[in-house]
C-alpha cells in the first residue's frame, strides 16, 4: 500500500512553476531611483585623493581639489593617520545629480549632503549652493573617511566596531572637525535645550531618536575637545569602537558616563543660563502664533506670505507622512487646503523646501516654487484657488535652483541657481520663457528678493568676505544688492563677521530686513538705504530660524505684514506681525559679539588644535598645480563585501550533512556595475546551489543577466511490503518504510531589465531558459510482521521507477520564459504597512518549451488617509491560459495574505464535521484566482502623533477587514451566490464506466463545477517586531464555511498589502 497526496502526485514535477513565478517579482513593487543622464567622469589624481568628476569648471575643481587637501593636513594633525591610498572622492555637479548616485543603491534625501561609505571609503557629495557649504560637508566627510580608515587599518578593531559606537558620536565628530566650537546655529539648539530643561545625559542620546545626533553631538566633542583637549577625541572614538561608550568613558576619563553627563549638563547651564535676561523679554515673543503643531506640525517651513497679507503659504508635515504645501489665513492660521503633496501630484518627485522658499505673483492668485523632478528642480506654479497647476517648467542649463521672487510686473521670476557647481542670480521670464543669468562670478550668490519699486534684487553673498581675503573656514555671508538698470553689484556694509540672510524689502523700497547671527543669537534686524543704518527688532533667547541656518524664516508683504518661523522646543513656529510693532534698536553696523554662539565651555583648557585650524583655514600651503593630474577613468573592480551565512554539520538517518554559505558582491568605483555571486549548500554535495548575477546601472536602463544552479528538496514517504534477501539467499517479505528524497535542479540563465520612467512608474522586461532534472534518492527501513527492525538501505532509484511509483512523469524538461510589466507605487508606509498613496502592478509571462502556457496579472491598490485611520482597497487577480494551465499545480486563494479564514490546515482538520454539500477545499483551488480586500486601519501603538496609543517600543496596527476571493478553472463556472450547487455523479472506473457496489448498486458521490466566492470580515493586529518582519494575528469569520459556527483565529507573518 502507499500513503500519499493526490496533488503531489499530480504536480510534483510543476511545483518549481509556482515557485518561479513569486521569485520573479522580487521587485514586485518599490519606488525607483531614476537616472536620467548618463555622466561621464573624469579623475583628477591629488596627493592624497582621487577625484571623480563631470564638472566643466576647472576654477571649482582646483579650488575644491585644495580644500581636500587642506581638510586632510588638518584632520590628520587629530588623527594621527596617513592615507597610503589615495582615497576616493565621487563629486557632482549639484543636488538632483547626486540623488541618481549609482555609488549607493539607496534613496537620497534632499536633507542629505553627503555620505561617505565604508567599503571603499569613498566619499560622494555634491556641489553645494554655498562655497562655505561645500567647505563643510568636504570636510564634514573627509572625517568619515578618517574614522573608517582608523577602523579598517587596524588589528584590534574592524569595521564591524562602528555599530557600538553611537551615530551622535560618528556624525558629531564630524561636525567639530569640520565647524568647531563657533556656531551660532548649534547654540541656538543648546539654548533651547536648557530652556526646556531638556539636555539629553549621553544615554538618552544614545537611546532616543529625540535628539538631533549632529547637534548634540557637535555640542559633546566641543566639550570633550575644550575641556580635555582635542588630543582625547581620537583615543575616546576608538576605546568606543572598541568596548563601547559605558566603558571607553571609564577607560578614558576614570569616571562614568553618568558623571560625564553631568558635567557637560553642568557646562551649557553655566555658559548659556548668565545670557539670559532676568525680565524674560527674550521669550516674549511679537506677533500672533498662526501655525504650530496644534494646527499644522512640529516642522512648519518656507513661510510666503501674499503681497495682499491675506494667506500664507507654507512647508509643513502635518500629515506625518512627508513634507507638504498648504494654505492658510495668513490672520488666522487657519489651513485652507493643502496646495500640492508628491501623493496627489506624480509630477513631484520632491519639494525643494529645506533651504528654498516660494514666490506669490503680485495679484495674490498665483504661487510659483522648485521641486524636484526628472532628474533636475523644476518651478512650478500653481493657481491658489483651487490647487491646479498651471505650469511646470526646466531652467535650461540650471538645474538645481530655488529662493523664488516673482517681480513687481509680473512678468518675472528671479531665483538663485547653480550651473557647472558654480551658484548665481537667475531671472525667468513668464513671455519668452528664457533664462536670464544676472551674476555670474565666483562667488556664492543666494536668494534674491525683488524690491516693490521693481528697481533692485537684494540677496546674500561671500563676495564681501571673499574679497577681504577671509582666512577662517567659514565664510561669512553678507547682503549685496543688484541695480537693474544699471546691472551693477554692490556690497552692503553690515555685520561684516556674521551671516546675513533671508533679505526682504519694505513695501517702500526703503530698508531691508534681514536675519544675523552678529550677536550669536538669531534676530531680526532692518537696514534703512537713506542713512545706511542698522536697527535690531527682536531679541529672542532662542532664534528665528528654519531648518538649517540658510533656510528661510521670514517673508515679508507689501501691507507691511511680516511672518517668521520662531524656534523653540525643537519645534518651528509661524508668527505674524506688523512690522511697526517691533521695538526698534539702534545697533552699530560693525557691532559684533560671537559669545552666544560659542559651544560651551567658552575657555580651551586642553590642547586647541582644531579651532586653531579653523581659524587659519587659508593659512594652509595649498598643493601647486604640479601635484594634480588627470589620468584616465579605470572601473577598479573590486569586491565590496564577503559575507558567510555561517557554517554547520548534521547527521541523521538520511547521512552527513554540510549547510553554509558565502556571499559576495564586486563593484567599480561608481557602482554603475555591480556582480553579485552567491554559493551554498544543505546537505550533501548534490545540495550545493550558486548564482552569479550581473548588473548595469549606468544608463536610464538598469538591466542585467544572471546564471545559477539551485536545488530544490521535497519529499515522500510511503510503506508497502517489499521482498528482501536474507543472509542464506533466501528473501522474506517486510514492511518497507520508505522515504523518497526528491531533488529537482535547476539551471537557468536569465536577462531582465528595467525602464523607469519617473520615480512612480517603470516599464520591466525579462526572459530566462531554464532546464530542470531530477535524482530521487531512496532511504527503506524493514520491519518484520512482528514490527521489530530488520535492516535498511539506501539506493538511487531511476527517473523511470520513481515515474512508474509516483504515476507523474520525471522526465527533464525545459522551459524558457519572457515576461513584462507595468509597475506603480507612491505608497507611504506607516508601521505595518502602506497608509497613503497607491500600487499597481500589471504583468503578463509566456512559458514555451516542453510547457506551453501564459500567465496575466493585474494588482490594483489605494490607499485614502482620513486622519486617524486609512481606508486600503486591493484587487488582485492572476490568470492561467494556454493548453497546459490546467496541468500547472493550481493557485490557492484561502492563503491569509488573500483572504483570511480559509486556510487549507483549518479546513483539512474539520473536514470529518463537513457534510459532502458544503463549502470544501476545492473551491479555493484554480488556475485563476480574483481577490478583493477592504481594510479600515488604525495605527493603534507607536509614535504619539501618529497613533491611538504612544509606544517606544510595541508599533502596530489595528485593523477591520473585508475579503473575497475566487478561484476558477476552465472546467468550472463562476456563480455569485452563497454556496455552490452540487448534484449526484456515479464513480468511474479506468474504462469509465460506472462503479456498482456488491449489490449492485452504483456507487455516487456529491459534486459541483459551480465556484463561489468565498468572503470573511474580521479583526487583525499587524505588528512590526523590531523592523525585522511583521506578525499578524487575526479573528476572521468566513460566511462560506459551515464547519465553524463563529469565526477562526489566525496567524500570517506578511506586512499589509
């Protein structure tokens, strides 16, 4: 006799199909990181670095090739460390550019200035808007490649030690090499820390995403560096890489962290507390509070008020789910709409928001702002009433540009625009659709703003601190105006040491009003062109401020309303005021004091070398033209990593077994090709699988190949009785109890491609040959008819016997496959699953070869976000066609990833209590399949803003659930009622004619070609377990079973769809 399963018998040798055709949708979905232009890098070798580059502006480069140089002779004099290698540095021409990076294969933030990566140390950054943004970010990085280099040189500790050392740690060193103890924006933030009571001890920053790590942990090594001297910070990182920062500060210091957090605690109360005025009229703020996070969020940006003064336009995050434009009163704050979002806007990639504000036409109707799309930033404007866009428009050769001001005529749109690395004033007119250049210098020139009278361009500049030979590596920014009809630039004479930003006009044309840090705090002041005096209106302990210190904070209308982002408790506030009712200050146009801007303690009692640096950044030799050079561009394929998945030994009744793996990925320098080879094994040698895998990222295209060897284990066990030798050549007939270790191979070669056409949407196309083959193994234990063991055996059995036991064929076959799809996804992920947005996924596969069959798939989903819950839609269908549909293993519908209350163990064990009418298993089995699904979800535990429940640690969502889902096949039909139909058929025999039983009688049973949809609503808890997976227990009741008299508890480990 044999024990066994119908359907293994039947499609044993095809279950590799099903399996082929998930493992092909790998990317099922998944936004797109898009390269629109193929760059073409050159390399330019220094001492000490190898530049990759595209930029045609050999001014920038050798100046930026200096600065290298320069950072390196510095961080060197801390370190300690010489780069025997020169060490790579990939530089784009701007921002747009540097997201399309191939170096690093995930997205790029607008926020994100640079990175430095560890496994070839290289450093990728782009040109910033700024020639002393760009200083900081290169040397920002350049420490990075310092820290990675001291962890990858030495013997004690690796890179595997940079996961104990905390990110506040990392990134907060790398903002004290680069900026030092002046900082007039990170003191700001202390400030407000010791407002609020709220200095974070090193635990909390290490433990809560509260604090922002560059800020804090700037503030940490100043104190570290100032009160110890700048030769502890190195030793400190590595006893940290190597034990931790519990003990490296004990190792260190000889005291613990607690005590180290206490005195830096101690230190910004001492340094900051004295600056604050016993009246409180630092925190008294001027104006009414219109937007906070009561009505918006805790970030509310880029505030543009109309020249009406009637409504504000504004960047917030309101919606949790990204940065948004709205609407609102500009008198009252209320929200009025929101103007534009990347969710119902597939044109925008991204908002330009962080250190970029919109533009209002003069008649209050029309906003004009930069986003970022296809590949470059693009203006749009928008019609206020009702949200509509008007137009949509590329600046030519600027590609990244923002700081909008739309001229008095309105016939213009000036803005601050980068070509070839360098940054300028730029004008669009709305007529000719031509770009105008207006500067066009070396200097950094940044956001313009026109004058009522339409007769000058104020904005800021390094011009004033470049022309007077500036030595320290911060480069003030100063005011500069631009005469129209003149097309003359000149220098403002104010605060000459400070930064000097945001410049607006009065509505008369008469003053400016501007944001300075020329005291160390930030405030407003007013420049008045009849005298050239200067007048200070506030005096906030804090500052007003946006998101970085470039950011624009204040807007200004022609009624003489003024709106700003004040900040306090980590949050950006919007005020609005008449600007007659600041009390105004006289202050002396070179009256400067940086005390307030000075990271605590304000004495070096240690070793001051990197202030010393920094002050004395042009002081520096800088390397002479003879020790730069091009040389030709060379892949330098090398491999990235080797991973193992670790290494094991068993044995068992079947033999000995080995399981382990390794893995291991090549790249050139840019990662525009990448080689992926991966082998393993589990089990005997016959287990061993590989894969090597090829892939081009050099173009728009990302195609490649790949060729692999993959076992697939399965099994069968069966008993029969069997004659077997004895010792005296006699045989004996025993139970045989045997297992059947079936391994299907399969060696497939394989193309596939990718066409993105934004971030959305992408076009795929692949095909594949594939040849599978079979070795069954057979494992016979032999018991006597007492039951008491005999003997066992092990043999190969041949395809053909295992073809005549099984009644399938074993027969090798082939198959080659072409497949193509359409994919879409703007999703936004929540905790568990997508909350906003949509998916869609339409693909269709041609099998040829000893199978000839097609599959279709359409996957529609959408997701409506109505605070607090999200309403999810999902309608999947997939469909078998051709001649051998019917013969593939059939689909199964009741998976809870479909439809939940019917999976097939449930209904296989309540299948004795089922009466031969009812809903049974076969329902659920088909070569088509159709599924609706309709969720209510509720973050229910997690982030305060976002769900029912505040957690730090349980995040989960609450869900109630409607699914259907259908299964069909060409020999059925498909009835939309409650349960099928079934009628009396007679048995058959081989010869198909009717079975009768020892009466006579003929034997029948109840059967249906009708199928219905099986439907179920319930309640299901998705939980992420520490972004490992996600868990889902559910209770679902299914209308279509009768086995269950109220509903089934379940449990799936799958995000939600």
């Amino acid at each position: 006799m044999k024990i066994g399963s119908t359907l293994f018998r039947r499609y044993s040798p095809l279950l590799l199909l099903l399996i082929l055709s998930f493992s092909g949708k790998a990317q099922y979905f998944g936004q797109n990181k898009v390269r629109y232009k193929k760059l073409d890098f050159k390399v330019l070798q220094t001492p000490h670095f190898e530049i990759y580059y595209y930029i045609k502006n050999d001014k920038l480069l050798k100046r930026f090739s200096q600065e290298a140089e320069t950072w390196y002779k510095m961080h060197q004099e801390v370190f300690r460390d010489t780069f025997l290698k020169k060490n790579p540095i990939i530089l784009y021409n701007n921002h747009p550019d540097f997201q399309q990076t191939t170096v690093l294969n995930g997205e790029i933030g607008i926020g994100t200035g640079g990175v430095t990566e560890a496994l070839k140390n290289r450093v990728i950054m782009p040109v910033m808007e700024l020639n002393s943004q760009t200083r900081h970010v290169l040397g920002h990085e350049l420490v990075h490649a310092f820290q990675y280099h001291l962890l990858l040189e030495k013997d004690s500790i690796s890179l595997e030690n940079v996961g104990q050392t905390p990110l506040w740690m990392v990134e907060g060193m790398a903002e004290y090499l680069s900026i030092g103890k002046k900082d007039a924006f990170t003191s700001m933030w202390m400030r407000d820390a010791m407002l609020n009571r709220d200095i974070p001890s090193l635990k909390d920053l290490t433990n809560s995403n509260k604090y922002f790590p560059y800020r804090y942990g700037q503030a940490f090594w100043t104190y570290i560096g100032s009160q110890y001297g700048d030769t502890t910070i190195v030793p400190l990182f590595k006893n940290t890489a190597k034990y931790g920062y519990e003990n490296a500060i004990r190792y260190t210091f000889g005291y613990d962290d607690k005590t180290l957090s206490g005195l830096w605690k101690n230190s910004i109360d001492a340094h900051y507390k004295p600056m604050l005025k016993a009246d409180s009229s630092q925190i008294k703020i001027t104006g009414t509070k219109i937007i906070d996070n009561k009505n918006a969020g805790n970030m509310n940006v880029a505030p543009a008020l109309s020249p009406d003064g009637k409504y504000l336009a504004f960047m917030s995050e309101k919606d949790l789910f990204g940065i948004d434009l709205f609407l609102a009163d500009a008198k009252t704050g209320k929200i009025i709409r929101k103007l534009s979002s990347q969710i119902s806007n597939g044109h925008i990639d991204d908002f330009n928001f962080i250190e970029s504000a919109g533009a209002w036409s003069p008649d209050s109707k029309q906003f004009a702002f930069s986003i970022f799309s296809h590949g470059k930033n693009q203006m749009m404007i928008i019609d206020v009433s009702n949200g509509s866009t008007i137009s949509q428009t590329a600046m030519g050769q600027v590609q990244q540009f923002g700081n909008l001001t739309w001229s008095p005529n309105g016939k213009d749109i000036a803005f601050s625009g980068m070509v070839e690395g360098q940054s300028d004033i730029f004008s669009y007119n709305l007529d000719t659709k031509a770009v105008t250049q207006i500067t066009n210098d070396v200097y950094s020139d940044y956001a313009p703003n026109y004058s009522p009278d339409g007769k000058k361009l104020v904005f800021s500049s390094d011009r004033a601190a470049i022309q007077a030979n500036t030595i320290n590596a911060v480069l003030p920014i100063n005011l500069a105006v631009y005469d129209i009809a003149t097309k003359t630039v000149s220098n403002l004479d104010v605060f000459p040491g400070a930064n000097n930003l945001n410049a607006q006009f009065s509505s008369n044309s008469q003053n400016i009003y501007f944001l300075s840090n020329r005291d160390g705090f930030r405030n407003l002041y007013k420049y008045n062109f009849a005298d050239h005096s200067v007048d200070q209106l506030t005096d906030y302990f804090t500052g007003i401020s946006g998101i970085t210190e470039f950011s624009p904070a204040i807007s200004v209308s022609a009624t003489d309303d003024i709106v700003y982002s004040y900040y306090r408790y980590q949050r950006y506030t919007l005020y609005n005021a008449k600007l007659s009712s600041f009390t105004a200050k006289r202050i002396g146009n070179h009256e400067e004091n940086f005390d307030a801007a000075i990271l605590p303690p304000m004495e070096n009692i240690g070793v001051n070398i990197i202030n010393s640096n920094l002050n004395n950044f042009d002081r520096f030799e800088k390397i002479v033209a003879d020790s730069m050079k091009t040389v030709p561009y060379k892949p330098k394929f090398r491999l990235d990593y080797l991973a193992n998945s670790g290494v094991g030994v068993s044995t068992s009744r079947f033999g000995t077994g080995v399981a382990g793996g390794i893995v291991g990925m090549f790249s050139d320098i840019l990662g525009t090709n990448q080689i992926i080879a991966n082998i393993s094994v589990n089990g005997e040698i016959y287990d061993a699988g590989g894969l090597v895998g090829y892939i081009n990222q050099k173009s728009r295209i990302n195609w490649g190949a790949a060729v692999s060897h993959i076992p697939y284990v399965s099994g069968f066990r069966s008993y029969g009785y069997q004659n077997i030798p004895t010792g005296d050549n006699t045989t004996i007939n025993a139970l045989a109890d045997r297992t059947d270790i079936i391994r299907t191979f399969e060696d497939q070669f394989q193309v596939f491609g990718a066409y993105p056409f934004s971030k959305i949407h992408r076009f795929e196309l692949g095909g594949s040959f594939s040849h599978y083959g079979y070795r069954i193994d057979r494992y016979s234990n032999y018991y006597n008819a007492d039951g008491y063991y005999i003997g066992s055996d092990r043999s190969r059995i041949s395809n053909d016997v295992a073809s005549n036991d099984y009644g399938i064929p074993f027969n090798s076959f082939t198959l080659y496959q072409l497949n193509a799809g359409f994919v879409g996804d703007n999703s936004i992920f929540g905790l568990t699953g997508p909350l906003d947005g949509f998916r869609y996924r339409v693909s269709g596969e041609k099998y040829l070869g000893t199978y000839n069959f097609a599959g279709v798939t359409a996957d529609l989903r959408k997701y409506w976000r109505a605070k607090p819950v999200t309403f999810a839609v999902r309608s999947y269908n997939t469909l078998r066609i051709g001649k051998d549909a019917d013969r593939l293993y059939p689909m199964y519908v009741g998976y809870p990833y479909l439809i939940r209350g019917y999976e097939s163990n449930s209904i296989y064990k309540s299948t004795s209590a089922q009466s031969s009418e009812s809903f049974d298993i076969n329902q659920l089995t088909g070569s088509k399949i159709a599924v609706f699904n309709f969720e209510v979800r509720l973050p229910f535990t997690g982030p305060k803003k976002l769900t029912a429940i505040p957690s730090k640690f349980l995040f989960s969502d609450l869900n109630l659930f409607f699914d259907a889902g259908l299964a069909w096949t060409n020999d059925t039909q498909v009835k939309f009622k409650g349960e099928p139909t079934y009628t009396t058929q007679p048995v058959l025999d081989a010869n198909k004619k009717p079975v009768v039983d020892e009466k006579g009688k003929p034997v029948t049973y109840q059967a249906t070609t009708e199928r219905v949809p099986a439907m179920s609503v319930g309640i299901s808890l998705r939980v992420n377990v520490f972004g490992y997976f996600v868990l889902e227990p559910y209770y679902a009741i299914p209308f279509q079973r009768k086995d269950v008299k109220t509903g089934v508890f379940g449990l799936t480990f799958a995000p939600g769809w």
